[in-house]
C-alpha cells in the first residue's frame, strides 16, 4: 500500500505515497496518533484481512465516520474520494461504506456524492481518463447502495455516449466515454435492467450502433499476431461489447464481483437517494490526449489449463473483469513488484480460474502492447520472476508452457513484438543458470537464416551473451546450435599480429611494446617515440603514416 503511486501521476510526486507509509507504519494506534490518521488508516484498510465480518468492520467504520467529524470532515472526504480512484479493487466495499453513512445522515451523504461529482469534472478538465472510468464505475455501484438514483445515473450515461455524435472529434475520444460506460455495466446492469429496462436498452442500442460504424483502420497495426489462429485478435471495444452483449443475455447475472451490500440491503434501502447534478462533459481541446486503443492479447485456451480450473470464456464477463482487476493491480505497483506479485496472487476468487495462466496471459499481454508497452519491459520481466520465486511449483511450468506457444506461432507475430520476446526470454533465461531445451527447438536450425524461429534464437543467444560472457553460454548450447552464436569476443592488435606484420607503424608498436615488457626508462621510451612520424603533418619527404 505504501508503495503505490496514485493514477495519473505524471511527475510521480511522492504525496500520496508518504502518506500512506506514515498511515501503514503500525496496526496499532498509541495516544500520540492522531485522530485524522487513525480514521485514515482505517479508510485504507478496510477489507484487508480481518477476524470480523467484513459487514461488521464497515458499520463500525460507518459509525467512526459518522460521528461529530466537522473539525476533519473536509479533509477526511477528500482523502476518502481519492482512495475511490486509488484503489479500484475496493470499488464495492467503499461503496458500501458510503451507503451506510447515507443511512446514518442523508445530508453527509449527499455531500459525498456532490465531492465525487466535482472531483470527476476535474479529472475530465485535466485529461486524468482513468481516475475519471473508475469514478463511473462507482457511480453505478452506489446505485446498488442506493445512494444514487437510477435515473440520474442513465442521465449520466446518456451524456457520455452523447459524444458519439459531436463533430470533428478524434475516434479516441468518443472510444473512451464509450467504453467507461461498458466497464461500469457488469456492476449496474442488473439494477438498472429491473428499474431502467427500457432506457437501458436504449442506451444500449445506442452503443451498438456506434461500434457496428467505427474505424478500426488502426487493427492491423496494432495486432501481436497477423492471424486469427487459433486465438482472434479482438479489438478491445468489439471485444467488450461481444462481453457485454453476453452478459445481456445472460440477464445480468455475473458470479466474479464480489458484493458486500447485498447483505445489508434492507437496511440500505431505507435510505433516500440522491440525484447526481447536471455534469457538462468539456468539449474536446486540440491538447487533449486520449487513451489510445488495444487489441486483446490472447494465449490460451481452456485445453491448456488443468481440468481442475475452468478458464473463463474469451467473451464471459468474468474473463474480463478479471483482467481489468489484474491490469488494475499491476498499474498501482509497477514500481514494487514484490508487492504487485503479493496482490496479483491474492485476487478474490483465485480458487475458481487457472490463476497462473490468466497471471501469464496478462503480464505477456502488457508487455506486446503496440505500438509500445505502457512500462519498461524490466519492469514485467521481474514481476514475472518475483511470481515464479511466490509460486515455483507452478508458475514457472507455465510460463514455460507460455514460451513454447509463443514459439511455435513466431511466424505470424508482429516483428517488434518477436524483438521484446527474445530480449525478455534473455533476460528471464538469466535469472535460471540460462538453463533450457534447446533441442526442442532444433527444427529451427534448417531454416533460412532469417526465418523468424532462427532469427529469434540468434537474437536471444546474442543478449544471453551479453547478460553473461561468452564461453559460458557456449557451454551449455548443444553442438548443433553452436553456429548461431555470434562471434568469440577475441581482441585483435593490427600491429601485433604476425600475418599484419606489413601493416605501416608496426615496426614502431613493437618497439614500444618491447619498452613496455623490460619497463624501461622514460627515457628509453622517449628515444623509441623520437622516430614516430606525426600522421597530423604533412610530410613533403612521403613518410609513412601509423593510421
């Protein structure tokens, strides 16, 4: 927690971060502490791992909050809307808290709401898009809570979809409001089919008759593989909708998000609701830079994964909530990846999916995004070794699994994609004694010398060498792959060598590496440098350069 950097923090500014380290230094309070710091720890961790129930832990939270807090109130609030956006996994048990306070006072209530309304238009203003989806996610949950009316929040969605038709907008921008309210839906969609069936529907419509007309000149270009076998590169707006569309059907119904204010519904429901203001969404600035778009990494398939573990379908709801939860954690601890390995294995629900390939799928995901990965590829190289040394029973198996898929469908892969491949294989084979099968891999030895499968070996010998030395990696190659190792790193002296013995100087080098070998005097050394022509003057005598 401590290590966490807030979204949309460009200059990494460690604010955010000290305060928590001051919050997380101990679970107990002493007299010293002071009151702010306690609620704002408990703030932080609320859900963490507890001997009540979760359900206890927030009424009593509730009651903390509730009480007389004018002196820190403003304060307080605000670091609660920040710890919304900051920590997007607590979307419902926040949530939650906030419909108990509903309850507990419908005026605090409604002041919440009004602060989460303003710190939206905000980020909207400041191009902070993913602090802004992640408010419209919550916004749809405290529906749920009944804290927001339904009504309001199609409102709400209906103005941002509304972008759809201005004119003269980049595709980025109407994507994105699109796709907030798409994300928002898994946790709405059903309260809103039983109040709003018809507006919902509607909206929906909408939707579908935006992305049935978008472009998609940008697939091509953006795709790891070339092909669509065995896995279609999905675009990832198509790719939500085909999820929504099928959850839809479905009537709504998902079994992935877990939901602690169902169990205080009938108290949550005596509650009034509010209606969100009016919020103008700012028109579009030439400045503004939208999230760019993606194209959905697949790898497996459920054949791959143990029978034990079902892996949720390419168009289930689960498949993606899941990897935004898991794309959620890692954005949050890039810079900490023992922590980031520590939340990505803790993952509510872990018992139900394949966890270390849906793990893997992610991470190799991130790091072929095109045109380029959102962190250094460090950066998922040793996130993805931290997993192994958390889980060596199985994880490395899979990755390895992983590799050998990977392998076999080089000759469709993008070429950039192919060059981080051999550089993180390198580098990951590094932290392993550089120990691997390469005879499974000897088909490639037949090829052109530029086919994809040799280039990539070669590649990845090279920078092995280079994260080690060469007679070492020699070493442990079969024979057979001896020739695609590049050239013994031996030190050439043109002045030295017997067969260069013409070359124009060497007669002087000698002289002076002779000078070097008895350690003569400086003198001595003077006296064989007096007859060395200067190769910066011209010499009208025609006398032999050392160039």
């Amino acid at each position: 927690m401590s290590k966490r950097r807030s979204f949309g923090d460009e200059n990494g500014s460690g604010d955010r971060r000290n305060k928590r380290r001051r919050n997380d230094s101990s679970g107990d309070f002493n007299a010293e502490s002071s009151f702010e710091d306690k609620i704002e720890s408990l703030i932080v961790k609320i859900g963490e791992k507890s001997n009540n129930p979760l359900e206890e832990n927030l009424k009593q939270l509730a009651d903390v909050f509730g009480d007389d807090l004018t002196k820190y109130k403003t304060k307080l609030l605000e670091f609660f809307c920040e710890c919304v956006v900051e920590l997007p996994e607590k979307t419902c048990i926040y949530s939650t808290l906030v419909g108990l306070l509903n309850v507990k006072n419908y005026k605090f209530g409604g002041e919440i709401v009004e602060l989460l309304v303003a710190h939206f238009k905000e980020y909207l203003k400041t191009c902070k898009w993913e602090r802004a989806r992640i408010l419209v996610r919550f916004f749809g949950d405290l529906v749920n809570c009944h804290v927001i009316s339904s009504g309001s929040l199609m409102s709400l969605f209906e103005s941002l979809v509304d972008v759809t038709i201005e004119d003269n907008i980049p595709q980025t921008r109407s994507d994105f409001f699109v796709y907030s309210v798409l994300s928002a839906l898994p946790l709405v969609g059903k309260e809103l089919y039983e109040k709003k069936e018809q507006d919902l529907e509607q909206l929906l419509n909408t939707i579908e008759n935006y992305i049935s007309k978008r472009s998609k000149t940008h697939h091509t270009a953006l795709r790891v593989w070339y092909s669509d076998t065995p896995h279609p590169q999905e675009e990832y707006l198509d790719c939500l909708w085909a999820q929504i569309s099928k959850l839809r059907s479905d009537k709504w119904i998902e079994k992935h998000i877990n939901r602690p204010y169902l169990n205080l519904d009938a108290y949550l429901c005596e509650a009034l609701q509010h209606n969100l203001s009016q919020i103008q969404i700012p028109p579009h600035d030439s400045s503004y830079i939208y999230p760019c778009p993606k194209v959905v990494f697949r790898l497996f398939d459920y054949t791959d994964c143990p029978e034990a573990h079902v892996l949720p379908g390419a168009h289930s709801i689960e498949r993606y909530l899941i990897e935004e939860q898991m794309k959620l954690i890692i954005d949050q601890n890039y810079f900490a990846r023992k922590d980031c390995a520590i939340a990505l294995l803790n993952i509510p629900g872990k018992q139900k999916i394949p966890l270390d390939y849906m793990l893997v799928e992610v991470i190799l995901g991130e790091m072929f995004t095109l045109p380029q990965s959102k962190y250094l590829e460090i950066c998922y190289g040793s996130l993805l070794l931290e997993l192994c040394k958390l889980q060596p029973s199985t994880l490395p198996q899979v990755l390895a699994q992983a590799v050998e898929l990977i392998f076999e469908r080089l000759e469709t892969m993008n070429i950039s994609c192919v060059d981080r491949f051999a550089s993180w294989f390198a580098y990951h084979l590094s932290n392993f004694q550089f120990s691997w099968n390469w005879d499974d891999w000897s088909t490639c030895l037949s090829t052109d010398t530029l086919h994809p499968k040799q280039k990539f070996v070669r590649e990845t010998l090279h920078r092995c060498v280079r994260l080690s030395y060469h007679q070492r990696i020699a070493e442990l190659l079969p024979d057979s792959f001896q020739p695609l190792l590049p050239e013994p790193p031996v030190p050439v002296n043109k002045y030295i060598d017997e067969e260069t013995s013409t070359v124009p100087g060497v007669n002087f080098a000698k002289a002076l590496l002779t000078c070097f070998k008895e350690k003569s005097s400086p003198e001595e050394v003077l006296a064989a440098l007096a007859d060395v022509p200067n190769p910066l003057q011209e010499s009208e005598e025609g006398n032999v350069s050392i160039t």
